[in-house]
C-alpha cells in the first residue's frame, strides 16, 4: 500500500518551501533579512525576553 503523503512532490519545508512560494533564492533572502532585523532590534529583544527569564 502506497503512503498517504508523495514527500518528493507534495510536502516542501524550509529552503524548498520559501524557494516555491517566492522562487530561488527567497529562503536565502529571509535568512539574511532575519539576521539584519535582529541584530537591529537586538536590544528590544532582549528587553522583551528578559521578563520570562527571572527566577
């Protein structure tokens, strides 16, 4: 019996699903656009964060 799901064709995650939805290279371009953002919001970041961090 078959399987339900055709991975090669039907279930695309990370790289695959960025590069399908926005074409090659998007993935890449989310990545580094992430990376900017955070590193500019550093500090709100962790402002942010650091309330759940107390013990």
């Amino acid at each position: 019996m078959a399987g339900m799901l055709d991975l090669e064709n039907e279930l695309k995650v990370a790289n695959e699903f960025w590069d399908f939805l926005g074409g090659v290279g998007t993935y890449l371009q989310l990545l580094d656009i992430f990376e900017r953002v955070g590193i500019e919001l550093r500090h709100e970041i962790d402002d942010y964060f650091s309330k759940y961090n107390r013990q």
